[in-house]
C-alpha cells in the first residue's frame, strides 16, 4: 500500500492521472474461484484511494469460463496474455477510463 501511496503523490507532484491495473496470473485467477478472493481486503482499499484509478482484472477474469484462451503459454504461472487476453484486457480498461470525466477527454 506504501507503494501505491508514493506513486500517487508522485502522479501530484508530476501533473499526472495514476491509473493502477492488477493483472492476474491464470493461477491466480483459478486459485480465486475455487477458494477465495485472498487479496479482496487490499483491492477494496485501492479502490477508496483518492486520486487513483485502480482496475482490477481479477473481478473480469471470474466470468471467464475458459481462461486458456486469455492466456498464451502454460507454465507454472499461467503465462502471459494471448491476443484474445490482450484485446479483452485493453476493452476492460478503455471502457472504464471513458467511465471517469478525468481522464475521458484525452479519448474523445
């Protein structure tokens, strides 16, 4: 939390928007169905930060039935992103920074 902290009086101090996305491994998000949400506490106190703009994946990825097509390798992780991941990923985060008046007019 400290780290997210300096980054958004670093966003003040440099005139910026700090926009913070978690993106999940596979693992994660497999781990999260089946047992629970172990990092939700943190996420709900990014989400009531003042001045920051947190996009957490993991809430998208639940609702994903076959979470081998968002992601391109299978190792020990749940590899990077496919081209499908990517595309979702990047559909996620423009629609929810189109949702805020701030930062909306740089997309207009």
């Amino acid at each position: 939390e400290h780290i997210v902290q300096e980054f958004i009086s670093y966003s003040k101090q440099e005139k910026f928007i700090p926009i913070f996305v978690f993106l999940p491994q596979k693992d994660d998000v497999i781990y999260v169905k089946n047992n629970f949400y172990f990092y939700k506490d943190f996420a709900d106190s990014l989400y009531k930060k003042e001045n920051l703009i947190f996009i957490d994946m993991m809430e998208h990825f639940l609702e994903i039935s076959n979470l081998d097509e968002y992601y391109s390798d299978d190792n020990q992780y749940g590899g990077h992103y496919s081209k499908i991941g990517n595309e979702k990923i990047s559909e996620i985060i423009f629609n929810k920074l189109m949702s805020f008046e701030s930062t909306k007019k740089y997309f207009q």
